[in-house]
C-alpha cells in the first residue's frame, strides 16, 4: 500500500510570532521554520506503518515556495521513500490545496492520506475534509489511534468528551491529532540518505489547478493585551466585582 | 531557567560564510557534503540537543551519579538520551567509515560537539571520551585491536576511557606508578590505582574500554618509560560480546563542584588483562593523540556552555521587570522597564556576545585545520595545518574555558539573586563551566605549552601559520580606520613574542611568569582577527541581504563592541608582560 503523507512549511513552534508592520500579515523574514508538528505526527505514523509491513512506500508532499523542499527533505530523513513539491509563490487556502492533493491521490493511487489535523499557523483544520469530500473518500479526522486490517482502517478520533471509534474502508483520508504518537529524531544516517531520495517538482498548472486565494485580508493585528490582574480583598468583594464589573454572575 | 537554541545563523554563517565551506570541502575531497547536507544534520542536531539533551541537565545535576557497591549508575533520563544518541548515530558522526563512522568532516563534527556540550555538559563527556579514546586507538592500535574494538566504540554500544592520573601524579606523569607485566600469549597484566577516571563506570553502555597508562617492568624512570594498554572493563568474547569480567573495579566516585551527571570515578586494575597499544614506552605519546583532541573539545566545552548562558540572560533580562531605564521609562504600560534597558546589562550581555561569537569563528577555522590536516591535498597544507592545530590547541582550551567561567558567571550576574539561587539553573553553569579550566591539563599548563613548547618548536615556526594571515589582513585594509585597534593589538603581541624570546632564553622563570597573559593576549588577537573579518563578511551581504539584514547588522554591532571594549585589554596584557617576573618571584615563600 502506498501512503501520501503532505507536509506543510510553517513559522516553527518555538517562534514568537509577529505582525508586520504594516499589518498585511505574519512576519517571515530571517523566522525559523519547520514542518508543521501535526504533519511530523503524520509522518512518523506512516513510517510506522512502514516499518509493521502495512505500506510499502510512503510519498511526501509540500505545496508552497522552493524552500519546502527543504520540509519534505526532513520527511525524508525521518522515513518517507520520496517527495512531490508542488511548487508556488502564492499562498494556497485550504481548498485549493485540497484539489491539489486530490489530483496527486488520482495519480499515485494511495490507499492512505495521513496528514495533520491543522498547521499551526492559520489553524484552518480543512484540508482533510476537504480532500476527503473532492475524492469521495471516508474521513477519520483527529486521530489518536490508527489501526489497519485488510482493507479497513480503525480510527480512534478524539471528540468533545471523549473518544469515537470510526471504521474506515480504504483508500481514505486520516488526519493527526497531538497524541497518535511521538514523533522520532531523524538519525544521522537516514539525513544522509534523505539527501540522494528523489524529490519531483511540479506546478499547480500541471495538477489543473489555480492556487490564487480566493480570501482577501483586510488586516492582521495582534490580539488585545491581557490585562493585569487583581488582588480582592474578600469573597464578598470578589462577588461584587463578578456580578457588578464583569457582570458573568 | 536554562534556555538553549542551537545557534543555527551563527553556526551556518561561520561555516559557509566566514570560512567558505564549499571551496574547503572541495580542497579536502568532500564535495559530497553539501551545505544542504550540513545545515539538516545541524538542524536536526540542534533539536536533539534542546529536546533531549537539555531537559535532563538540571535533573542530572540535582541528582547526580549514583555509587553503590562497584556499580554506578547515572541520573535518571541519562541512558534513555544516550540510547537515543546512539540509535540516531550521532556517536559515528566523524568517525572513518572503514569501521562504520559517517566520515563527516570536523567542521561539521565541532558545531555538533558544541551543542551538545551547550545543553548538557556531563552528558556530552560520555561520548566526547569515547570518540577521543576511538582517535587514540585510530592513530596507534594495531589492526586487530582496530578491528576489534572501534567498530562497536563508533557505534556507541561500547564506550571509551583514557586513564593517566593517579593519587600522586596528574601534571607529572612521570611519577606513574600503575604496572603491566608481558604474558606469554602477547597480552599484560595491569595493577594499579587510577583517580579522576571519566566515564570510568556507569550504566550506559554494555562495555567501556580503559586506555591505560602503565609502566613495563624493564622500563627507564620518567615519563619515557610509560606505555598505553586497552583495557575493557568486560573480555569480549569470540563473537565481540562482552564476556567474562576483567580485573579493573570502581572503587567510588568523586563528589564534584559541578559536573554532576558525568561519572568520575577511582578505578583499581587487579592483573586487569590488556593489550599494548602502539610502541612500548611511548605511550605518553600515543595518549597525547588523545589528549590533544580532548583539549580541543574541552575548549568546545566552554564555547558551550557559554551559550547557553548566553541565551539564558537574554531571556532573563527581556522579562525581568525592574526600575527604569536612565532616559525615561520604555514601557510605561508595565510595571517597571526590563532590565535589557539598562547599559550594565547591556555591558554585560554584549560582552559574553562578542566572546561567544568570536570564539565559535575561531573555533571554526580551527576545525578547518583539523580537516586540512588530514585531508589536505598536498605535504606541504597538511604540515602547515598540523602546526596551526599545535599552536592554537592550548589557546582554544585556555581561552575558551577561562572565557567561559568569566562569561557564565557575568550571566549569573544578570540574574541577581535569582541566578545565585538554584532554581533557575544559572549557578549550574557557572560549577560546570568552572571544571574544564582544570582538567585535561590545567590552563597555567596550556599556557606553559604554548610559550615553553609551541613558540620555540621550529624556530617558530608554528607562530606563522597564524601571525601571516592576521598581518596581511591588516596590511590589506590599512586604510580602514575599524582596522587600528587590531593593528595595535597585533603589535603589542608581536613585542610580547620578541621579549618573551629573549627573555625567557636567557630565564626560563621569565618565559614562565609571562606565560598565562601571553596566552590571552594572542587569544584576544585571534578573536580580534575573526571579527574583523566577520566584519567584511557582514558589509559585503548586507546590501543583499534582505531579510537577513538585521543579523548582519548586528555582526556589525558586535564586532564594533569587541573592537571598542575588549580588544583593548591587549595593552594592558603587554605592559604586565613587559614588567617581569620580579615582583611575582620577589617574596620568600614564608612571607606568603
């Protein structure tokens, strides 16, 4: 079986992000970044799958400018056999990334898309659904368990209050959630060996797709400071400044 | 709190900037190892040194090793890093890969030893031996001591050792006492008591190899009658499994100032079985193979640990609310300013920079030579390269590691009260910092080697590899106003040179008592040198650099700093140097 696992380039988790200064969006100048810590998730959950025998090759993706050749290289060392660049100045919205990735699927015939739940930095959570619905394909989204037999994959899905099973008939979509597993250090070898996997470089053109947003941003700011807080001097004080000030009770 | 990020701009900009990577990789027949290759092994080894490597430093400290009955074990946390070390095959990184090494370059293996030594000192000690004992052997081991034992020590499964101390001989060797006796099936049998022995006993691999320094029983007094046997703690089998036990026992661990997680232990060796390895009686010389390596990453070890600090006061002083700054308030919506407002913070922070940053570029050409020195491609670079590793060896670990103290404890400093309590791990770094000015020969002994040793070997000839290159830098940018106080720091090292020439000719005590501010000296113009040409670097790519334009900027900045602040001390080093031994070997001893 083979696995698509994409991969997203995002501004890493340990940077503290900041707007422009002229507030049209995020800045990214000289920031560090990496791939996104759900698709690491995914990655490492194909490569497990790998490694038990369940898929034979594993096919990293990343859409976005020459430099995510960089994020599927990292796939590569961690496991992944090669990778498809997708290669565009634009920023592409879910959706468009999500016709993307269906005509890479209707291409390669995978019997798996495993990817991350959301990336870090816009937080959409849709590429997933999104993909599942363009192919037709059953969807386990938030995994945190990913078991495959035969032809159907169980997915333990975090929800609100606890946990869904779902069985899944392949091919079809799983997306990552925090806890499916943890995600291994890339060993010196295999970055060696990622260096001479192949990596293919196509357009959006190429998939019949235009990756131009069909969003437009007005303005992107900081959130409002969080106020300091305060001492009270008593319950009742306290139940004062509740019902009177914040008004919550 | 200790805060670590490999520092990945600096190090990329050393490496492929500064020091031109591609056209030395080239020169040393690694065309191979692109800078692609280099920067995801950096980056991928600067995530395991924040995430795995850290987190375990302040509990190993807290905790410690652990001695009971032979048996030693490391702080918890300790094996399950290491095994993840070794499984990511960090241990073979520059190791040959005839015996399964990745055959990286040392410019690549120095950066990595850096962070290593930057997130977790006693960690790093475990396999920094390991590989200066695998040098040892490398350069000296017959074949089938080679074929025997490198492959599993590169793999990380076995670890190394190198044992020369004892209760009554650590600066003079040539008291060693520890005996080998010759047996007929061409191995020895060892006996004796070895102290401060790293790495000596612990629990994280499944055999530790002891390169130990004993005398034969025919052999002259002195440091010529001392020769090196391997000696593993467990015979391996035919099948290289560890076998029966061997004679060699911990008889306890040290309780150290710092250092904690790193296990130093007394070993006793009771017709422990061994083999020669290399000449008999020329064992000193096979361990300086070692030693020579280990000085070097000892040096490492305070560029390290230096950065770590480094970064942790930076983080302090952004956050810590206190008073205001002396031209009005910054942040009137806070409580206080931080403290990053304040010009004695600022002293401070740019001072451990300058010497960060400029140790990391020398340590880097320093590594280049350690490659050249190999790999060159003719007689003459190779030659040119072993003598600029012999003069500066003794500076990297002197300078540095004095550097390091000096600097750690400056962060402390940021920190008030704060750093001197436990809690925020700051005092740890200044109790690890301090141990690496003493050991692998003390820095008053690296600094007799480099004026008793280094500067008379050949006529001088070690001096050139260094004081050529920084002349015509300056003859070549005499133009440069930036260019004096290098010019002028230049100067007063080469009158330190002449004058210790002549005077420690005529009185060794001279040479002697002038010594530890030569060595600063030079090491200040070496600094010097690297930031005057991280200057030219930083002007040439900052018209194009874009998004990059603040790091180069704060080269700039930086270099400036050093030029204005630090480089000056140089005057100061020459005229103490100038003034003699007199007042220093004036007084009776019964008058102290």
């Amino acid at each position: 079986m083979k696995l698509l696992v994409p991969v997203k380039r995002v501004v890493d988790y340990n940077v503290k992000v900041r707007v422009k200064s002229d507030q049209t969006g995020v800045e990214l100048t000289g920031v560090k970044m990496s791939m996104n810590p759900f698709d690491e998730i995914a990655v490492e959950e194909a490569v497990r799958l790998k490694e038990k025998g369940i898929a034979a090759e594993i096919v990293a993706i990343s859409i976005g400018p020459a430099a995510c050749g960089e994020t599927i290289r990292t796939a590569l060392a961690m496991g992944a056999d090669r990778g498809i660049l997708v290669e565009t100045e634009a920023s592409p919205e879910p959706l468009a990334v999500a016709k993307m990735l269906r005509a890479i699927a209707e291409r390669e015939q995978p019997g798996l898309v495993i990817m991350g739940k959301q990336a870090i930095d816009d937080d959409m959570n849709a590429t997933g659904q999104m993909l599942a619905a363009l192919l037709g394909w059953p969807q386990g989204t938030f995994a945190s368990k990913v078991e495959i037999a035969g032809d159907t994959a169980t997915v333990t899905r975090e929800v609100d209050g606890g946990l869904e099973t779902v069985a899944l008939t392949l091919p079809a979509v799983v997306t990552a959630d925090l806890r499916l597993n943890e995600p291994r250090y890339a060993s010196l070898p295999n970055i060696m060996k990622a260096r001479k996997k192949p990596i293919e470089t196509i357009k959006p053109a190429d998939l019949g797709v235009d990756p131009a947003p069909r969003l437009t941003v007005l303005k992107v700011t900081e959130p409002p400071k969080r106020q300091a807080g305060r001492k009270v001097g008593s319950v009742a004080e306290l139940v004062d400044k509740l019902r009177n000030e914040a008004k919550v009770i | 709190m200790q805060i670590y990020n490999a520092p990945l701009r600096d190090m990329r900009f050393v490496m492929h900037e500064l020091h031109g990577s591609a056209a030395h990789l080239d020169r040393i027949g690694k065309s191979g190892v692109t800078s692609e290759l280099i920067d995801s092994i950096l980056e991928e080894a600067g995530k395991f040194a924040s995430e795995v490597l850290l987190p375990i430093n302040a509990s190993g400290d807290e905790e410690g090793c652990h001695y009971e009955n032979g048996v030693v074990r490391t702080p918890r946390g300790f094996k399950q890093a290491y095994d993840q070390f070794r499984e990511s095959g960090w241990s073979a990184l520059a190791a040959p890969a005839e015996f399964g090494g990745q055959d990286l370059p040392d410019i690549v293996g120095k950066m990595v030893e850096e962070m290593q030594c930057s997130a977790n000192l006693s960690f790093s000690l475990y396999p920094g031996l390991t590989q200066g004992a695998t040098l040892a052997l490398l350069g000296h081991g017959s074949d089938e001591l080679k074929a025997r034992f490198l492959p599993k020590m590169i793999e990380g499964v076995w670890s190394g050792t190198m044992n020369l101390t004892e209760a009554h001989c650590g600066t003079d060797l040539g008291l060693l006492r520890t005996k080998a006796v010759p047996q007929e099936d061409g191995s020895y049998r060892i006996t004796g008591a070895k102290i401060f022995i790293s790495s000596g006993e612990h629990d994280l691999t499944e055999n530790i190899i002891h390169l130990v320094l004993a005398r034969l029983p025919d052999a002259p007094k002195g440091v010529k009658g001392i020769s090196m046997f391997l000696v593993p703690k467990f015979l391996p089998t035919g099948d290289n499994k560890p076998g029966p036990r061997n004679g060699v026992t911990c008889a306890g661990i040290e309780h150290k100032m710092g250092l904690k997680a790193s296990a130093t232990c007394q070993l006793v060796f009771e017709d422990a079985v061994g083999w020669l390895v290399g000449e008999p009686n020329r064992g000193l010389a096979a361990m300086f193979t070692m030693m020579n390596a280990e000085r070097l990453s000892v040096g490492i070890q305070g560029l390290g640990v230096a950065e770590t600090a480094y970064q942790s006061a930076v983080h302090y002083a952004r956050e810590r609310l206190q008073g205001r700054a002396l031209s009005g308030p910054r942040r009137p919506d806070l409580a206080a300013d931080p403290i990053i407002v304040h010009p004695d913070v600022r002293r401070t922070l740019m001072t451990i920079r300058a010497y960060v940053e400029g140790c990391r570029a020398l340590s880097g050409w320093v590594a280049q030579a350690l490659d050249l020195e190999k790999l060159g491609p003719d007689p003459e670079t190779r030659r040119a390269a072993e003598d600029f590793v012999a003069l500066m060896t003794p500076v990297v670990k002197a300078l540095f590691t004095d550097l390091a103290f000096e600097t750690s404890s400056m962060a402390l400093q940021v920190y008030g009260g704060h750093g001197y309590i436990r809690d925020h791990g700051m005092e740890q770094l200044v109790r690890d910092a301090r141990i690496c000015m003493i050991y692998e020969g003390a820095n008053g002994i690296q600094a007799l080697d480099l004026v008793g040793r280094k500067l008379p070997a050949h006529m001088g000839r070690m001096l050139r590899g260094f004081f050529h290159p920084v002349q015509a830098f300056i003859e070549a940018n005499a133009a440069d106003p930036r260019i004096m106080p290098l010019a002028r720091a230049f100067g007063a090292l080469q009158q330190a040179t002449a004058h210790i020439a002549q005077a420690g000719l005529k009185d060794p005590e001279e040479a002697g008592a002038a010594a530890t501010d030569y060595l600063r000296l030079l090491g200040l113009v070496a600094l010097g040198y690297m930031w005057a040409r991280t200057t030219q670097v930083a002007e040439a790519k900052l018209p194009t650099a874009n998004g990059d334009a603040s790091f180069y900027q704060s080269k700039l900045t930086t270099a400036q700093f050093f030029n204005e602040r630090l480089l000056p001390q140089a005057g100061a080093l020459w005229t103490a140097i100038k003034a003699g031994k007199e007042s220093m070997m004036a007084l009776d001893s019964a008058a102290f």
